[in-house]
C-alpha cells in the first residue's frame, strides 16, 4: 500500500499481507458505506470477494460477494456513476461487453445493466 502525502507523493510502500498472486484487484471506494476505500479481488474460482478498508492502512477480513465472476477480464471501481452517492463498478466480459454494478452503499451490488459492447479493443492494465 502506499498512503498519499498529498499532492500526488506518496508514502514509502507498507506491505499489507501476502497470497494476492492469481488475483484479479480493483480499488472500488466505499462500498459500504463506511467512509473507507474497499478493495474488490476476484479469485481463480471466480469468487469476487470484497476487502473492506479499515483506516489504518490495512484490510478487514474479506466477505464473499458472489461466484461466477470469471466470465470477467476487467474489474474498475467508478465512484458514484449513477448518482445517487453510492460507489459503484464496472466489469468488462471477455468478449467486450461493459457491464455496470451500482453499490448499495452496503458492500452489495444491484443486477448488472449492460453499458455496450466493442470494449474488448482496450488492454487489460496488469
């Protein structure tokens, strides 16, 4: 992790646990409603777990969302793309299809809507 100074510098890196090798991140904001920025990873099963963040610079014990999410190659956290103060995501399928979450602000998510197609074009940030 690296805590901002402000004014784009940053901290010296902390590490913050290890095992991530495999995993699919997104920082995703709040999603809970807390005040803290939460980390999503989905895992080689396909298990989207989400990392609620403490504060302190580390991570609250994680809490499945769901499975079947490795029909995804791209996961990005948005902030509120809908509006309505609640973070919310993007996840972009492996044939190009953009996918939209809208958070409950509770760590959940709403049934996807799809935003279009053709994204497959843009490269997966690694």
């Amino acid at each position: 992790m690296y805590e901002s100074k402000g004014a784009g510098v940053f901290k010296s890196r902390v590490k913050i646990g290890t095992g991530w090798k495999g995993y699919l991140l997104a920082g995703a904001g709040d999603l809970d409603g807390d005040g803290k920025g939460d980390l999503l990873a989905r895992d080689k099963a396909g298990v989207l777990w989400r990392y609620a963040g403490t504060g302190t610079g580390t991570l609250a014990t994680r809490v499945k969302v769901g499975g079947g999410w490795q029909i995804y190659n791209s996961l990005v956290g948005v902030g509120d793309a809908s509006g309505d103060g609640k973070a919310d995501f993007l996840a972009r399928d492996t044939s190009g299809v953009l996918w939209s979450y809208r958070g409950d602000g509770k760590g959940l998510f709403a049934t996807r809507v799809k935003v279009g197609g053709g994204w497959q074009m843009y490269k997966t940030l690694s």
